[in-house]
C-alpha cells in the first residue's frame, strides 16, 4: 500500500468530474436527521478547487429512490412535499459523507465534511458550472432553486483498470 499525498483534484480527477458523458454515475451516501443511511445519484457532483467537491441540490427533489415517490410524478420540478429527513437536513446534524465516483474501469471513493454554501457569489459561481441539464431542473420553474452544498475532502481512493483487470493507476490522497 503506498502513501497518502495531498489532496489535489487537479488534472484526471477534475476532468472526469467536470466533464458530462454518457455512462458516469456519482453515488452520494449520508446518514439522515433520523439517523438513517441513505444514498443517492447525483448528476451535479463537480471537482470545487484542489480539495473540495461541489453540488447543487434542488428544493424538495423528489426522484426514484425517494420514499413515497408517485408513478407517473414529474423529478425535474421541486415537489410540494418538502423531505424532513433529505440531505439538507441530514448534514447539519452529521456532515460526514462519501461519494462514489464510477465510469468504465475508473473508480474514486471520495470522504469528507458537507456543509451548505450561504455565499451568493459562490453558489452562483458553482451552479453556473453544473452540467446544463441540472441547471435546466432546476430553473424549470423561471426562477432558480436549489442550493449549492460544498464537501471539504477528508480522503480519495482509487483509480483505473486496465487490460486483463490489472492496477493500471492509483491514488490514495488525504487532508493534511
């Protein structure tokens, strides 16, 4: 096992993060205000400077994986039913989260401390460098909802196969 360097989302990382394409899944797990684990799909997951990741999260999202959600229900407009136990409200109480980075033979586990971002400028700055399909739910109404949410990385594993399922890159890289 080799040893963690500094985190740095700089080159790879960054451009696997940033860049849309078909077939790359980002699986966000959190703990809820009730204490109960969750995951999630998220489509807006970006690489935010050389150690934090960024998100945009829509008001009320109601989408497959929720609880109670209705056949037929249209996800890319807020519900009218906010959830009390979601993400949000989740992270105030315990902001530790992981997220699952998967596309082709590359994978990244990332760890870290979520927090809210109450700065305008800086949420503005994140959601304008969502992918555009996520900027689209989230103004579907005219106006913008949503929040930005920041995770200050504690640690990131992983890397590539290549030919025969051999190690062909690694990282492991941790908060000094």
């Amino acid at each position: 096992m080799s040893e963690a360097s500094a985190i740095d989302l700089s080159g790879d990382i960054t451009e696997r993060l940033n860049t849309v394409r078909p077939g790359k899944i980002n699986v966000l797990s959190y703990v809820d205000f009730n204490g109960q684990p969750h995951v999630s799909v998220r489509a807006s997951v970006i690489a935010y400077g050389r150690d934090q990741l960024a998100l945009w999260v829509r008001d009320s999202y109601v989408g497959t994986m929720t609880p109670g959600a209705k056949v037929g229900a249209a996800s890319s407009t807020p519900s009218s039913t906010p959830l009390a136990s979601g993400f949000l409200v989740g992270i105030e109480k315990n902001p530790l989260v992981a997220l699952l980075f998967r596309e082709g033979v590359t994978t990244y586990v990332f760890s870290g401390r979520a927090h809210v971002e109450e700065d305008d400028a800086v949420r503005d700055a994140i959601f304008a460098v969502i992918p555009e399909g996520e900027r689209n739910h989230s103004t579907a109404t005219g106006v913008r909802t949503g929040t930005a949410v920041v995770i200050d990385l504690d640690s990131v594993v992983g890397g590539s196969l290549g030919d025969g399922g051999v190690i062909a890159s690694h990282v492991e890289m941790s908060r000094s």
